[in-house]
C-alpha cells in the first residue's frame, strides 16, 4: 500500500474486494492493519487522518487507533447526509451592522445610550439601552434582520432576562451554533424511534443518517423539519 500525499491526508486506496465485502467490521480491520506508516516511515498512528481512495474516488476519511474522531465504516458506501446546526459568522456581522445602522437612524432612539457588540469567538451579544422597553425593541431588530440573512429566529437564546446596571439596561445573548451532544442525542433517537430504515450516528457536532435508499433519507430531513427542538437545523453533505 502507497501512502500518498494529496491535500491534508495521505491515500490509502482500498482494493476492490473489500468495498465489494460489504462487512464494515473487517474494512475497519483491513485499514487498522495497514495504514501503520506512511512513504517518509512516519507513523500513520500519529497523524490526524487518512484519506480513503476507491477507484480513484476520495470516499472518504480514516481516523487511526489512538487518534481522536472517528473511523472508517460501511457508511461511506451508502447514500447519507449530515444533520448540523451552524450560524455563519459573516452573515450574523452583517445584521448586527445592519441593526445597528437602522437603530441609530430611528427617531424613537434618538440621543438614547444603545450599544450592540457581537463576541465572534463566543458568538454572543452583548446588549445594552435606556431602558428594558428598548432593549427589547433591539432585540426584535436584530432577530428580523437576521432573518433576513438567512438566519433563523431559533439561534438566538432570549433565555437571560434584562437587568438594569447603573443608568442603562443590559443583556447578553447566546447564538446557538453547533449541535451539542444532548441535542444530537435527541435527533437519534427522534430517528430511531421513527422506525425508518436508517441509521443514525452521533458524529463530534454533527450527526450521519445513513440509508440504503435515498428516500429514506428524504423522510429523515421531513422528519426532522416537522419535529420541534427549538433549534435551526441544517442538511449537509447529501451521498447518493
């Protein structure tokens, strides 16, 4: 076997009988017995990945014992999709900037203290205005120019209540992003329980649905879309 370096990983190119084995235990035993080093004799071990080759297809990604994430299974032989829950960063600037902007121009806001400061890294907002009644209408601002980029009322968490700090009122806001594990455990078993012929795996922040067929999948996102977990969900990576 080559390990052959083309983009982050190196290749590891699996032989046509074991795609064709279709036993995803002993593909698993296959690769954790030969991705051991690399062209330069580096252990594989040690790297963050692999990258597995089928027929000259990148089909997917092979984590190695002692490495964190995950490992190479059947899943990426059959059609799949993601299930993630992510707030782009540019799009949440360009509302504050824009709530900002259209706050300062309005009459009723006039000579008023108001400050609105996005913590990118922690993807919080930091609130502040005269009074509660105005930090409220900020709020309801923001929320419908976010919306407007496309992102939903869902990913701001509106859970901290304003209170007053001296001459002003303050909040801070959390915007969800991410799929925490206890919201991805839901979703497996919203799934499960679904009875659907799928499979569902818990995947860092994200979760696999796996199917045989591509319709199964389809009922899987219908599934999701209609079941209310108070959070925007977003449907990624479709493997036919």
């Amino acid at each position: 076997m080559r390990g052959i370096y083309k983009g982050r990983h190196p290749q590891v190119h699996l032989p046509l009988w074991k795609a064709h084995e279709g036993d995803a235990p002993e593909i698993d035993r296959w690769l954790k017995g030969r991705t051991k080093q690399d062209k330069d004799g580096r252990e594989l071990r040690q790297r963050s990945a692999v990258s597995i080759y089928f027929s000259g297809k990148e089909i997917g990604i092979f984590r190695p014992p002692g490495c964190p994430g995950l490992y190479f299974s059947l899943s990426l032989f059959m059609p799949s999709f993601d299930i993630v829950s992510k707030v782009d960063a540019q799009l949440l600037d360009n509302a504050v900037n824009v709530t900002r902007k259209e706050i300062m121009n309005r009459f009723d806001f006039k000579d008023s203290h108001v400050v609105i400061d996005l913590n990118k890294k922690d993807y919080k907002l930091n609130i502040e205005a005269s009074d509660d009644m105005k930090i409220r209408q900020l709020i309801d601002v923001l929320i419908n120019r976010s919306n407007k980029q496309g992102i939903s009322p869902e990913a701001f968490d509106l859970s901290k209540e304003p209170y007053p700090s001296g001459k002003v009122v303050k909040t801070e806001v959390s915007v969800r992003n991410g799929l925490k594990q206890e919201d991805a455990k839901k979703l497996v078993k919203l799934i499960k329980d679904s009875g659907l012929k799928v499979q569902a795996q818990i995947m860092d922040d994200l979760v696999r649905v796996t199917a045989k067929k591509i319709d199964d999948l389809q009922e899987v996102i219908q599934l999701c879309k209609t079941a209310e977990f108070g959070l925007p969900l977003q449907y990624e990576n479709m493997r036919s």
